[in-house]
C-alpha cells in the first residue's frame, strides 16, 4: 500500500538556515512525486515552488537517513510541526570546520 497520493501534505526539514516547510503532492508518475511548496521564493518572487523527488525520498514523520539526519521531506502527520520544535545538538554535528590563517 502506498501512503503517498495526490493531496498528501507533506513537510521540508531543511535544516538550521530553512527549517521548515509545508507543501502538498501535486502529481505523481511511476518514478516519483512532484511536490507543490507553500512559500515565496526569494530570487523569483514566485508564490509557490514546484520541485520533483524520486520514489523512497519522501519519507514518513519521524523517519531518519542512514546516518541518523532527519533533514528531508517527510509525509505530514496530524501534528503541527513549528521551527521551535526542531531541537539541534551541537556535539551530534555532521560539520566540521577548521579555519587556518
């Protein structure tokens, strides 16, 4: 059974510079999705963004990539995701950065 359909809402974890985004499925083909966000582009001035992902890369809420990242685009659950719920643990970072002069 497949839980994503047209008019599937589902949420962007961008991480720490974009936190969050709301969007919904707007179409679908046998390799993927295309999914329509809610927000303004800065550079275009567009209402909307229109962006396609591969079958597997919306995941469910919750879910996390294999090296534990939960950056991604999730299918939206009942509950209200805000950017004050998105905790980040400085000593589980994946960057890194050594700045020599």
């Amino acid at each position: 059974m497949n839980m994503i359909e047209v008019g599937t809402e589902v949420i962007g974890n961008w991480g720490v510079m974009h936190p969050i985004s709301e969007g919904v499925v707007v179409a679908m083909t046998e390799s993927g999705y295309t999914v329509e966000w809610a927000e303004e582009d800065e550079y275009s001035g567009a209402e909307t963004i229109i962006c396609s992902y591969p079958i597997g890369d919306i995941k469910r809420e919750g879910e996390t990539s294999i090296n534990g990242s939960s950056i991604g685009v999730f299918v939206k659950e009942d509950v209200e995701v805000t950017n004050d719920d998105i905790k980040m643990d400085p000593s589980k970072s994946l960057i890194s950065l050594n700045i020599f002069f």
